[in-house]
C-alpha cells in the first residue's frame, strides 16, 4: 500500500486498506440499518428521523476512527484549510439539523447572513478555494462550533500529506493528498431521499442551502 512518509513526495494513488476491511463494512452496515430504520418511520416524525441520523453518524464516525487509526492523518483541531471550502452535495435534512443548531447560537441571524453573502458570490470549486473565505462556523480558535452536526461531505475530508499543505498558498499544494472517505453509495442516497419525503432539497452547496434557511 502506498504511504506517505514524510520524506518522499506522496504516491498518486493511496489504498487505503482498512477502509475496505472487515470492521469497516460492519460499520457501514451499522450505519445504513439506522438509516433505513429513518426511511420507514413516517415523514413527519422529525423524533424517529433525528435517532436514525444519530445512530448512523456515530456508527460513520467509528468508521471514520477505525481508518485513521490504521491510516494516520494530518488532520488536528485547528488546521481549517478544508473549511475555507464550500462542500458540495449538502443533503437537506442534514441542512435542516445543522440550521437548528445555528438558529439556536446568540449570533445566529449573523451566521446565516454570512452563509447568504459567501452564496451570493461563490465561484466554481478550485477558483472558490483560492479566495480563503473562511465557513462562518468557524471560532476564533479555527474550531467548528456545529462540529456534531457538520455534514458528511466535512466529515469524510481528511489529508494524509501535512495539514498545512492543503492550503491553495502553500508550495506543496499541489502534491496534497486528500482522501475522501465518502459513504457508500446507497447512504447518499438514503439522505437524498428521507430529504425529498420532508419535503427539503436533495443536495445542494453548505453556503445556498444555510443561507436559503
């Protein structure tokens, strides 16, 4: 398996082998049996849809442990580069936690209109990662303060090259390598679809979907 040593530049490709392991497809599964358990309660039950969203993100963020510990990452509380990005593919009923949560902080009103002023002037994605304009979740401190409810397009970004490397202005960045850990398929789709059953966008950008509210 190709890894990155510190000393060498990084392999073009990386197996990363304990993402395909035994204890990882078991985690997976975990993860989509509480999503499907989401999928058959009805679609008003915003209770029952926020369980199963509980009990598959905790079983998603095991996975995601169970790799990097195998596949130790550069990533640490911190380093932000990743959140200087506008992830795209933002489910709705993810959007709808992550806004409730938002709505409750004391500057929420001022999140969201920072959400709709970075919408207002997005460009396409490596032209977006140029400008540096940081997720107005982020603290002073560069700590995500939703970081439970962050969506799983966030949460699957991980680098494998140092931290600082992932920023458009390091030297290196072009030789970053950025896994995505991204969930199966059928996962994606499960959100697609318990989103459309309430009645909220499919998949969208983070930026228009919090600041369309």
């Amino acid at each position: 398996m190709g890894r990155y040593n510190g000393r060498v530049n990084p392999p073009p490709t990386l197996t990363l082998e304990a993402a395909a392991s035994p204890e990882a497809n078991a985690l997976l599964t975990t993860m989509l049996h509480a999503l499907q358990g989401a999928l058959r309660a009805a679609p008003s039950d915003a209770a029952a849809l926020d369980v199963g969203l509980e009990q598959a993100l905790a079983a998603y963020d095991r996975y995601l442990a169970h790799v990097v510990a195998a596949h130790p990452m550069a990533c640490r509380p911190g380093c932000t580069a990743c959140c200087h990005d506008n992830p795209r593919g933002v489910t709705g009923v993810e959007l709808e936690r992550l806004g409730r949560a938002v709505d409750a902080l004391p500057d929420g009103a001022a999140i969201r209109a920072r959400f709709s002023a970075l919408a207002a002037v997005r460009a396409e994605p490596a032209a977006w990662r140029a400008q540096l304009h940081p997720c107005p979740l982020l603290d002073e401190g560069g700590r995500c303060r939703a970081y439970a409810l962050r969506p799983l397009a966030c949460r699957a970004f991980v680098a494998v090259t140092p931290a600082e490397w992932c920023s458009p202005t390091h030297p290196s960045y072009p030789e970053r390598v950025n896994p995505h850990l991204d969930p199966p398929k059928i996962i994606l789709q499960i959100f697609q679809a318990l989103s459309a059953r309430r009645g909220l966008s499919v998949a969208t950008d983070l930026h228009t979907g919090m600041a369309a509210g």
